[in-house]
C-alpha cells in the first residue's frame, strides 16, 4: 500500500456505555486521501468506533488524533471545519427544500443567526452539482427517491467544505441500484474533490470494490486492516463472521468477491493481526 500521511487516528482507543466496554484498546490510523471502509458484523463496534472519531462519543481511555491534536481538546467548531460526519439515521421535516438541508451545511463557518452569504450560497450550489442534485434543488425531501435523499445528505455534509467525511452506513435502506448509485458518488467525491472518507458498510463485497482500505473488526477489537486484496481473505472473514466461503478476485471490478458457504460459529477474538 502506498502510504499517506495520516491526518486521523487513534491510540489505544476505549470505549464503552456504562460498564460495557464496546471498543478495547484499538491502534488506527486512516490515511489521506483514500476511501476507508469499517467493515465486520452487526455489534462489532463499527459505528461505536466512526462515532468516536467524529467525537460524538468521547472515549474512556486512549484518544483520536486530528491534525497532531486530541480530537476531544479541540473546539467543537474548529473540529467541525475539518471533519462532516453523516449519521446512520438522518431526518428532517418532509417539507424541507433540498436546497435548504444543503444549507445547514454551513453552520461552522457563519454566526447561527447569519444570513448566508456569497460564500455560503457558492458552497451549497457546489455540493448540489457534485451530488447531481441541482435541477432538483428546490424540491421537498418528500418527493425524492430514496438514493436522491442520501444524495442531498452527502451535500449538506460537503457543503461544510472539510477535508475528511464520515459516513455511517450510506446505503443502509437503498435497494442495490441505489447502494451503487451512492458509493460511485463516494468514490467519485474522493478522486475529483480529493476527500478523505471513512464509512461503516455491512456488505462485503460492496466495501471490497469501492475501498482503498478495509478495516475488519469483531468484538471490539481491529481483526485486519489493508487494502481489499489483503483483508477480504477467507480466514479473516471466517475469523470475523464465522461464516465459511470462497474469496475469488474479478478483474473486470479489480477486487476480491466473497462467496460465503454456511456458518461455522466465530472464533474466538484474537490480537489485531496487521
């Protein structure tokens, strides 16, 4: 892998809810300007570990890293002119203009009671032709399609202009035409807008061909960590899921595809291999 600097990270991260502790001790850096995907099964830690990272869980030991500083240490608006994160489950009144959600985009760059300015207005047209959405910028939410409306959360979250995005689960409720729809946009805002974005996905072979990076968890703790060719490998999976299969690589998408099998149990958790 050629490696970038890392402008995010973390250091024997810990994290939990009350007496559970739902991340043990994790090591991570997510290199610039690639796609991150954190993939592994549902309870894993996934979107305890992209929270965390957006600082909207604070950990109990160890810390993240953004730009050389503890993420916790930093202003809540200066952190939000670096970082977007885009939340599992996102609503918003029905009768909202596309254009209007777009908008909120720009909270940390303006006074919450500021009228938007010149350069406001060229974010928010910016992020609305990046997602294709501008002919459909005066619409309510209520009458987009389901991929439209992820779209036009993707905008909002690029229209705080910030290097790094987070997103959580982005296709999650999207039938496969529409998941398709959204990662190419993600993968088309990581090359063209030169973004740094790490997303939590449940599907395989979706992370395996829109991903720079895999990192694999179970119970709380980093499995693998590489590029797809290097963490979609049939032993890690089975580590992970507990599901036997096969890992064939198709050349016309130049990534691995996971074939499972049938379930076999997980093992038990080991140490983070790589």
């Amino acid at each position: 892998m050629n490696h970038r600097i890392s402008r995010l990270l973390a250091r024997d991260l810990t994290v939990g809810y009350g007496d559970a502790t739902v991340l043990d001790g994790l090591d991570l850096e997510l290199r610039d300007g690639r796609v991150t995907t954190i993939l592994g099964p549902n309870g894993c830690g996934k979107s305890t570990l992209l929270r965390t990272l957006a600082r909207v869980l604070a950990p109990s030991r160890g810390s993240v890293i953004l730009d050389g500083v503890e993420l916790h240490r930093q202003p809540t608006r200066a952190v939000a002119r670096l970082l977007a994160m885009l939340p599992q489950s996102s609503r918003a009144p029905a009768e909202l203009r596309v254009r209007d959600l777009v908008a909120y985009g720009r909270f940390p760059h303006r006074a919450w009671y500021a009228r938007l300015d010149a350069a406001d207005r060229t974010a928010v047209a910016s992020a609305l032709t990046s997602v294709g959405l501008e002919p459909l910028a005066d619409r309510p939410l209520e009458t987009l399609s389901g991929g439209e409306r992820q779209r036009a959360w993707i905008a909002m979250a690029l229209a705080q202009e910030t290097p790094l995005l987070l997103l959580d689960e982005p296709t999650t409720s999207l039938d496969v035409a529409h998941q398709l729809e959204v990662l190419e946009l993600v993968r088309q805002l990581q090359r063209t807008k030169e973004k740094t974005v790490v997303m939590v996905l449940h599907d395989i072979n979706l992370a395996a061909r829109f991903s720079d990076c895999i990192v694999l968890m179970r119970d709380g703790v980093i499995l693998a960590t590489g590029t797809p060719q290097e963490v979609i490998l049939a032993d890690f999976l089975r580590d992970a899921y507990g599901v036997d299969g096969r890992v064939d690589y198709d050349r016309d998408l130049e990534a691995p595809a996971f074939v499972p099998y049938r379930s076999v149990g997980a093992r038990p958790t080991g140490a983070q291999h790589r």
